[in-house]
C-alpha cells in the first residue's frame, strides 16, 4: 500500500513511533526512525526492519529541540528518499509538577520536543509534498489536546497547541493533496506512561495501583489502556487514499474519556 513512499516518525525508538514506524515499513513505505536510546539497540531495530520488511531505513539521532537538528534530519532525508511523503510527529515527554513547582526547563523542553519539533519538520516538509501533489502529516496528539488534567500544565499546553497547528496547516494545505491530522490517544501503556508513574504517586500521595485506578485510566471509561498497536493503525488508515477527506481532524482514540 505505501510502495515508494517514505515515511519519517520523530520519536521511533520506543513506544507509539515504532509501532507506527513498523507499520508504515511493513506495508512497503522506506523509514527514517528518530529518537535517543541505546546504540546497539537502535541499530538492531533499525536493521531488523529492513530485514523484516524488506524497505530501507535510516536512523537520525536528531535532537527535537534543536532547531538546526531538526532541519538536517529533514534535508538528509530528502536526499536520501526523494521527499518525506509521510511525516509523523510523535516525539514527547512528560513531567507531572503542580504550576507552582514546575521546572521552567521542563517547562521549555516540552513545549520544543512536543511542540516546536513539529512546525519545524511541517515547515521543511511541505513544499516537497506540494510538488509531489501528496502528502501526509500525522501528528500525535492526546487527549490532552482536548481536555485538561491538573499538574500537566506544559504537556496539556503544547498538545493544546498540536491541535492549533494540525488545524491551521489542514486549512493551508487543503487542495495540495496533502492532509493534516492529530491521532488522540488516551492512556496507551508505554514507557512514557510507566515513568510518570512515581512523579504523580508523590504529587498525590498515592501507591503505584492507585495511580493506575484513580488518576491514569480514571477518566477512561473503558478502564482499558490503549494499545501501540491501535495507535499505529490509524495512522496507517490515515495514510491511506481511503482517508483522503479527513483532514484537520482530531482522531479520539481515547476509550470515551472526552465524551463525558
Ligand atoms: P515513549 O517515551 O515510549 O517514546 C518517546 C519517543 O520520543 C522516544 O523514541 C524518545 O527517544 C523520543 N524523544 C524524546 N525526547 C526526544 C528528543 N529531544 N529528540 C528526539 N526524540 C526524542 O513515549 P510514547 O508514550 O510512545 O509517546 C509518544 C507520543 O505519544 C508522545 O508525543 C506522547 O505525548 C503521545 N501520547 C502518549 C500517550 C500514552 O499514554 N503513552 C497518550 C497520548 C499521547
């Protein structure tokens, strides 16, 4: 299905971009997979697609906060494919801090990692996907693009914000062939998830199965986490021509947490 194309995820050493990463390889597209971890790791997983899936991928370590980074890692994979036909902006972090002990660093790097990082790769992106006629940005929002939870101030901020962006450049791009949408997941079991585990047991003074219970799957009236799996999916559909009309959408995938 995605012959030919190549598809760039930020943030595909863990969690939601490598399953999205995966998924994209599997159905024929090139992978350029991003993000921090191990070296030996990367490069095990980085060759195990190729070999799987029988596509070419190629790892950037840029760093999402980094501007000129960024803009290298979006020029090397011009080069090296042609054009990103389908860009994926999935990199984040979390920290869980009450508004008046929040890190202001934390503050910054969220907003650049979960933010930023994706009006710069938008921004490098477009005009080959204009020329080309096509084109696919998918960007991983939450439900806290939606709704909001207390403590979260930078993560609701900058997913808030990813809604903005995905809408605003749907609009813009609308009758170049190329569509915008935010994926919002609930609660999807991650490492993302499992770190901010200990950080909200001291903000609420609460054990480890409270945590899980009352705050994480508490407004997930499913009581089920999401899976990586069906995240990636989506964004598979969402590249496909079967969801040429659905752009500037908000895609919930939040077992009915923003329904009530
Ligand atoms: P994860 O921690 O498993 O993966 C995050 C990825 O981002 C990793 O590959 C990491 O190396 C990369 N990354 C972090 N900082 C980076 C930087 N400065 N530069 C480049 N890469 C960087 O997390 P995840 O749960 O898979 O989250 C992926 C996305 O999904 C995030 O945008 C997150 O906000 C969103 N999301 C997650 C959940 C959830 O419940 N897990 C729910 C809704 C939305």
């Amino acid at each position: 299905m995605l012959k030919d194309k190549t598809a760039l995820v930020t943030g595909s050493t863990s969690g939601i971009g490598l399953a999205i990463a995966r998924i994209m390889a599997r159905n024929g597209a090139n992978v350029v997979i991003n993000g921090f971890g191990d070296g030996d790791a990367i490069e095990k997983e980085r060759s195990g697609i190729e070999t799987e899936f029988g596509v070419k991928c190629v790892y950037s370590g840029a760093d999402m906060t980094k501007g000129d980074e960024i803009a290298d890692m979006m020029a090397d994979a011009a080069k090296e494919f042609g054009a990103v036909d389908i860009l994926v902006n999935n990199a984040g972090i979390q920290h869980v801090a009450p508004i008046e002990d929040f890190p202001i660093d934390k503050w910054n790097a969220i907003i650049a990692i979960n933010l930023s990082s994706a009006f710069h790769t938008i921004h490098a992106a477009v005009p080959g996907m204009r020329k080309k006629g096509w084109g696919r940005i998918i960007n991983t929002g939450s439900a806290h693009a939606l709704v909001a939870s207390p403590f979260k101030s930078a993560y609701v901020a900058a997913k808030h914000g990813i809604a903005g962006l995905t809408k605003t450049v749907a609009l813009e791009v609308a009758e170049a062939g190329i569509t915008a949408n935010a994926i919002c997941p609930g609660y999807v079991w991650t490492p993302l998830v499992e770190r901010q585990i200990p950080d909200t047991m001291k903000a609420r003074h609460m054990t480890e199965e409270e945590v899980k219970r009352d705050v994480l799957l508490a407004a997930q009236p499913t009581k089920k986490f999401v899976t990586v799996d069906q995240v990636a999916e989506m964004a598979l559909y969402l590249s496909s021509d079967a969801a040429s009309c659905i752009t500037g959408s908000m895609m919930q995938m939040d077992g009915g947490w923003v329904a009530q």
